[in-house]
C-alpha cells in the first residue's frame, strides 16, 4: 500500500524511474496530495493510476509523469525554457518548475479555465515560490494550445510535455521546439492506443522522431 507520496517516490524508484536524483528529488518536492480531487479518498491519492480531476479529465498516472520527466530530464536544467500541453491539474507543470528553477520557465497550457484556476491554487498550496514575484517560474495559461494561444510571441522551449493525444503530429508544436529541445507527446486515435513519441529538434534545426511505448491517454482537443 503506497500510504505517502515519499512511498510513491520509493515505488517508482524501484521501478528504475525518476532515475537522475535531481528529478527524484523535484518529484519529491510535490506532493501529490495538493493535485488530485479533494473528494479523493486517503486510500487512493499515491496509487499508481489515474485519478478524476474534474472536467472529465484525469491527473496522469505518477509513472507516466516520472516517465515522461525521465525523458526531458536533461533538456530541463536550471534557466531552461517548458511548456506542458493540456496541463490539467498542474502536478508535471510544478515538477518541470522545480527542474527549470533558478532562472527558467515553465508555461503550461490547459484548455479547461476552471481546470487552470484549480492547478494554480494547487500548486500556491505545494510550491508557492514558483508563481511567486513578477516573473513566476510557472505561469498557467487558459486556452487551446493548438489554438494561437502560443502563437503571441515566438517564444521556442527547451523542453515540451504533451499530455494528450494528437491525432496526428502537431507542426505548431514541432516549430516551438528550440534547437536541442526535446518533445514527449502521445500521438494517435482516440479510441486506441496511442504512441508516446519523443521528437528532438538537432542545434542544426532537423527534426528526429522516435516512437517510445503504446499508451493511453485523452484527445487533444484539436480546434476547428
Ligand atoms: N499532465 C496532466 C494531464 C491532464 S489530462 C495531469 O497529469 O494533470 C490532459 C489535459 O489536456 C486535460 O486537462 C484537457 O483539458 C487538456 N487539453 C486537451 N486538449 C487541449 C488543448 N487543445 N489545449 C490545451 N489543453 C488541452
């Protein structure tokens, strides 16, 4: 029975996760208790699954967001650029701000504004210091990432986190990736699975993708 989110951590250290220190000690820094439903029963908060968030939509499963950590572990270093796709509760976006901290930020994106507003009190309940001074190292917007909510400035990140399935790869996304920047991003139907695919952009501007594992996740809402 995982009773503690240090008890989470140790699971999924023993599972070969959140294997650079720095990342296991960002994730333990977050407790998961702050990011799921507050009609979660105890029981069920550091079980290694998804859980309801509201809105139909649901808080990854600990291991995805560890996976998925794992994978951009070196893309965020400290002063690193983030963006997190559909950031629903707000739990990868507080990790990614830990890892990005001093000097980087982290936007992340998630299309529901009730869904925004309660992953910003989530996260001034666990990290008040990330949205903290005039200029947060975590800032949440509300909107449709595919939708021109980035497309105000020409910002590129170091590091993208999707966490929801495109139908297909999104080249909105891919041209946000900085050079060097890495992508994590579920692509394909929403009734299958999906294929978690890892998209790295070379300094010399060329796109590599790599399918990962089948996963499942919920549709990216894509705009009409
Ligand atoms: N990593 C998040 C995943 C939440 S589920 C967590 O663990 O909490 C995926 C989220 O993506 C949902 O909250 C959904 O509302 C959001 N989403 C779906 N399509 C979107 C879009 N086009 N733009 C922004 N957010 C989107």
């Amino acid at each position: 029975m995982l009773e503690s989110h240090a008890d989470l951590v140790a699971h999924l250290r023993e599972e070969g996760r959140l294997v650079q220190d720095r990342v296991r000690d960002a994730y333990l820094a977050v407790d998961r208790k702050h990011f799921v439903d507050t009609s979660t029963p105890r029981g069920f908060i550091y079980v290694d699954s998804p859980m309801p968030i509201g809105n139909e939509q649901t808080i990854s499963a600990p291991h995805m967001h560890a996976a998925c950590l794992d994978l951009l572990a070196d893309q965020l270093h400290p002063g690193a650029a983030a963006l997190d796709v559909g950031s629903g509760s707000g739990y990868l976006t507080a990790v990614m701000g830990r890892l990005v901290s001093p000097g980087g930020h982290v936007i992340g994106v998630e299309k529901w504004p009730d869904l925004a507003e309660r992953s910003v009190n989530s996260i001034r309940a666990s990290q008040p210091e990330l949205l903290a001074g005039e200029a947060p190292t975590v800032t949440i917007k509300a909107g449709d990432a595919l939708g021109g909510i980035l497309e105000d400035s020409d910002a590129q990140y170091d590091a993208i986190h999707v966490g929801a399935a495109a139908a297909s790869m999104p080249e909105k996304l891919v041209k946000k990736l900085a050079p060097g920047g890495r992508m994590i991003i579920p692509v394909g139907g929403q009734h299958d699975f999906q294929t978690l695919q890892c998209v790295d952009k070379t300094l010399d501007g060329q796109i590599r993708e790599q399918p990962l594992m089948f996963v499942r996740y919920v549709p990216l809402v894509e705009s009409k």
